[in-house]
C-alpha cells in the first residue's frame, strides 16, 4: 500500500505543481508523512498502519518529486543541472547516513522510540523550513 500511495503522491505533484507554490506543497507533504509517522509510532492495530500508510505513502511521494519544480520554479534553468546534481549528491550521503545511524541506534537501545522521535524532529524541522522559504527576486535569476 504504501509503494502505490508513494507513486500517487509523486503524480499527484505532477498535477498540482503548475497551480500550487512548491513551499505550500512541501509544508503539506510534511504534514502529511508527519501524520503518518505518529500514527506508525503509536500503532496498535493494522488500522493505524493502513494510516500511516497512506499518509506517509502520500506525503513522501509529493516531497520527493518538488524540489525539481522547486529549484526551477526559484532559481531558474540556467544552473539547473549543477544545482539537482549536487543536490542529488548530498542528501544521497545523507540518507545513507540516516539509515546507519537510525539502525544503530534501534540497536543499542533496542527500542525504535527513539528512531521514530528522531523522524518526527526531522519531519518538524521540514514543516518550519517549508513555511521560512523566501522566492528569490526575479532580477536575481
């Protein structure tokens, strides 16, 4: 379910990204896989997981697919493929990292609070930078 609720998300951006501003889509993929992220914490029955579910599926889905229309919409097409580049770089070590780390944790606590805390902390701080983006002047692209 949540590979398909995924794919619906990142088409779902497809469509919605011509109308909305990419800082409003972010803020709410945010929240959403915010949403689906307390209700996988504190899951007690398959009900909860189906939320988490569709609204992580969902969430990720539309956050992975705007920062392209983001740094086009912001920046121009002029250094587009140096910027989607390095980006693409980095949060690939970083994702890489956060899984290390993640899963190290899990181990030596032997409890997933605290990854599912950290998650959520990340998640936070997505929602503030979601609402802090400022569309660079024109003249300046």
């Amino acid at each position: 379910t949540y590979s398909l609720t995924n794919i619906f998300g990142r088409l779902l951006v497809g469509v919605i990204s011509d109308h909305v501003d990419s800082k409003y889509i972010l803020f709410i993929s945010s929240v959403l896989m915010g949403i689906g992220l307390l209700f996988m914490m504190f899951a007690k029955n398959a009900a909860m997981a189906l939320v988490f579910s569709w609204s992580a599926g969902i969430g990720f889905g539309m956050f992975i697919g705007t920062p392209s229309t983001a740094l086009v919409n912001y920046f121009g097409s002029k250094h587009y493929s140096d910027i989607i580049s390095s980006f693409g770089f980095i949060s690939g070590i970083l994702c890489g990292f956060n899984s290390l780390i993640m899963g190290a944790l899990c181990d030596l606590t032997g409890s997933s609070f605290i990854v599912w805390c950290i998650s959520l902390g990340f998640v936070a701080i997505s929602v503030i930078l979601s609402l802090a983006i400022k569309i660079p002047r024109k003249e300046h692209l």
